[in-house]
C-alpha cells in the first residue's frame, strides 16, 4: 500500500510480504516489516529520536549507574544466593532487573534524591572503601556529556546495594550493622560475598 501524504503512516496487515511466509527488518529507509500480536505487518519506516536532552541524560545515567553495578552480582555470589534464599526475586524478573528497580524506586527516583544518595555516599566514612571495592570489581564512573546530574560515582552503586541489602533483611554480617556505622570492615565484608559463594 502507497501513500502519498508523509505525515501518514499506514500499517497493513501482510499475509507473504516479499514472496515468504514471514518478513522482518527494514527495507531501505522505507518500510519495515515485523511480526505484531502473532500478525505479519509492514509499516513505513521512521527514524527514531534520540533527542540527548538533559532529562534523558539523567534518567540513563541513574539507569546505567545502577545497571552496572548490579551488575556485578554474578549469580554464583553469596550476595545472589542471599536474595534467592529470602526468596526476594518476584517471578518473572532477574536478579539484575529487580536490583536496578528496586534501588531506582526506593532511593534515587527522581534528581533530588539521586543528588541526595550522591552527598550520603561521597560523605560517608567508608567511601574510600566502596570505591576501592569498584575498582576490584571493576565498576566505573558513569557519566554523559548532555545529563545535567553529577556523574554516577563509582562509589554509589555499591553503596547503594548495601543499603537495599540491610533493607531487604539479608542475614549475617555486614547487613546487621546500620549502613551509617560502616568502616571499611565492612564493605570488605559486602565484597567477600561477592566472591564467595
């Protein structure tokens, strides 16, 4: 089906686009064809936005911050057993998505509060510590260019997995020492259970 109007976009139910019994991708930068609620369709194609504003900026940076570190948490990992043990993970999520929205939802949900968890973790007494245990993991700074957040500290990940870890109830040391009291001892702990299993 043609069109000759561009600010319209036809979808059409296809039943052999090109000749085949199915068809995916694009052709060209004129359509695409894709399979939709078990129905082959072709559409026009339109480039996607990507506008790199500063809210956008923000919002990836809290994303992939966390995402990365999380990350970290390799499913053989004492800290993994521990949210499988509690049965934590609700089903149908990973341990990485529920972390990441977790830690999104309960602590940095908006730039205020990212700001706010930025200053606790930078301020803490144990800092040094947090970071040192990223570079042994190999968690690094996150930053973009176009975000008008601070850049995701290395730090802060970690540090924010200790909190939800006291949080979630995890059981044994460090996770039964208020996270404000912890020295270095315990991040070195934290960092055992994500060696250990």
């Amino acid at each position: 089906m043609f069109n000759a109007r561009k600010d319209i976009y036809i979808m059409a139910k296809v039943t052999g686009p090109l000749y085949s019994m199915s068809a995916s991708g694009k052709l060209a930068d004129a359509m695409v064809y894709f399979g939709w609620k078990g129905v082959n369709v072709v559409r026009g194609w339109v480039k996607p936005a990507n506008p790199q504003s500063s809210a956008q900026g923000n919002q990836r940076i809290v994303v992939g911050g966390t995402g990365r570190s999380v990350g970290e948490i390799k499913p053989s990992m004492a800290f993994a057993q521990q949210l499988i043990d509690l049965s934590l993970i609700p089903g149908g999520q990973t341990k990485q998505s529920f972390m990441v929205k977790y830690i999104i939802d309960h602590y940095i949900n908006n730039a205020t509060n990212y700001a706010t968890q930025l200053a606790l973790c930078t301020g803490h007494t144990a800092y040094t510590s947090f970071g040192a245990l990223a570079d042994t993991l190999g968690v690094v700074e996150f930053d973009l260019s176009y975000a008008g957040n601070a850049p995701y500290d290395k730090a802060l990940g970690l540090f924010l997995i200790a909190r939800t870890a006291i949080a979630l109830s995890f059981v044994g040391t460090p996770y039964d020492t208020a996270l404000s009291s912890w020295t270095s001892t315990e991040v070195l702990e934290m960092g055992a259970d994500f060696t250990a299993v």
